[in-house]
C-alpha cells in the first residue's frame, strides 16, 4: 500500500554555519527505505538535499545518518518500521563528525584512527604479506576468533554514538579499537606485544566507559565494546605476567 510521508531534513547549512530544516512528502510503501525517500526528494522535489551513499544494501557504509535521534544507516531503515515506532521522520548529519554539507560529514579523522591501530597482519618479515608462496592456513576456530570484528564497513555509527569519543577527541573510539583487536585476535599476526603496549592508554583502551552504545547501533553485529572489554583484558594479563597472552 502507498502512503504519503511527511520527512524533515534539519541538514547543515555551510554558508549560513547553521541548520536548516525543510519538510518534503514523499510516497512510501512497506520497504520504502529513508534512503529511498532521499532519493526520491533529490530527483523530484529539491535538487540540493545532499548526502552520501553508494551500495543502497547495507555494504558501503556510506549513507549513515542520525534517523529519528538514532545513528542508523539509511539504507537499511524502512520508513513503515519508523512510523510503527510511532514518531515524525527527521533525518539529520552525524553529530560527532565535523560537518561539510547538508547531511554529509567528514570522515578524515575516522580514518586516521582507523589507521593508527595498523588495521593489517603484522609480520615479522613484512613481505611475507605479498608473497602467495607462502600461505598462512587458518582453521575454523582461529577464524572464528576474528571474522565477527571483521565484519565492520566503517560506516562510522559506533564512533557517533560513543560518549566518550564525543567528548574527547582522542579517544582513538570504538571502530578502530574494534579492528584493533580483530588483528590482535588473527593468528597471522605476529605484532601482539606491540599492539598491547600501544593500546595500553587512555587514548586507547583505558578511555573506554563501557557505555555499549556502540554495539547497540552497529548495523553488522561487530560489537566494539566487546572487543574493548577483550583488549583490556589481554593488556592486563600482560602487565600481570609480562608475557603476551596470544
Ligand atoms: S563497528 Fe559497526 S558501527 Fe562501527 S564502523 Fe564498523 S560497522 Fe559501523
Ligand atoms: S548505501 Fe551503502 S551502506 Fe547504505
């Protein structure tokens, strides 16, 4: 069944360095996405709405947005499941990031902290990385041990939910901590004593709260709080006993 919508977007305004909100009615069936309706606003009503978004199947990681107060990809959130929550649809910029254009924020600073955990196999011989000669087998339970954190499309939702990451920019924030530990846990990497000493701070790992809003609005099921919670474990067997648990 098709109904008519009313969708607020309190976008980001550059020139005037403040939000603006505008209202559009837009057509909506049963699986009618908040990306859809975007879309739809884009093509046929007003040009300059402006957000980011590739794959429209939950792969890219690009159409996050705040969706009714929630980080949410927007492409994944059907409009019928909002209106069964019972709330007008306001779509909004992600608040933790600096702001660029309407809906769109900048990523520059998640990938640096994506970066700064060295999120790839530390080896001893580097070019082992590069050599197909040289195989590295994995068996089921040592993949199991990191394929769920390696499930993250960096869509950055963990990272504006976060109250820590919100109020301290250093804090390196729960999707590289999460990858942080992904690499720590594959059996290919040789780097453990390194990573350890390196998140042993409150930049890294001690900054974590534990608040868990990065898990409740990963949209893959990554669970960065649970990966933290594992890297401060790790860090303190290893100041206990000086040796590297892995
Ligand atoms: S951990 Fe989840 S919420 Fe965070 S960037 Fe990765 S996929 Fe997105
Ligand atoms: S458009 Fe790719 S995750 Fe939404």
């Amino acid at each position: 069944m098709v109904s008519k919508v009313s969708i607020e977007v309190r976008g980001f305004d550059i020139s005037a360095v403040s939000f603006k909100s505008r209202s559009y009615a837009v057509q909506s069936t049963e699986f009618t996405t908040v990306l859809d309706a975007l879309l739809s606003i884009k093509e046929t009503i007003d040009a300059k709405v402006s957000f980011r978004y590739s794959c429209r199947m939950g792969i890219c990681g690009s159409c996050a947005m705040v969706i009714n107060g929630k980080p949410r990809l927007a492409c994944e959130t059907k409009i019928s499941e909002l209106k069964r929550e019972g709330k007008t649809l306001v779509v909004e910029p992600m608040m933790g990031r600096p702001l660029l254009k309407d809906l769109v924020t900048d990523f520059d600073d998640f990938f640096e902290k994506h970066r700064s955990v060295t999120p790839w196999p530390i080896r001893a011989n580097d070019s082992d990385r590069f050599d197909d000669k040289k195989a590295l087998p994995q068996n089921d339970y040592e993949r199991d041990s990191f394929l769920p954190f390696a499930e993250c499309i960096k869509c950055g939702l963990c990272l504006d939910a976060c109250p820590v990451a919100n109020t301290n920019k250093e804090f390196t924030g729960p999707q590289a901590l999460a990858q942080a530990y992904r690499y720590y846990a594959d059996s290919k990497d040789q780097g453990a004593r390194k990573r350890l000493e390196y998140l042993d701070s409150m930049e890294n790992v001690w900054g974590c709260e534990f608040a868990g809003a990065c898990s409740v609005v990963c949209p893959k099921n990554v669970d960065p709080a649970l990966a933290i919670q594992l890297l401060k474990a790790e860090i303190a067997k290893y100041r206990l006993t000086g040796k590297v648990p892995k």
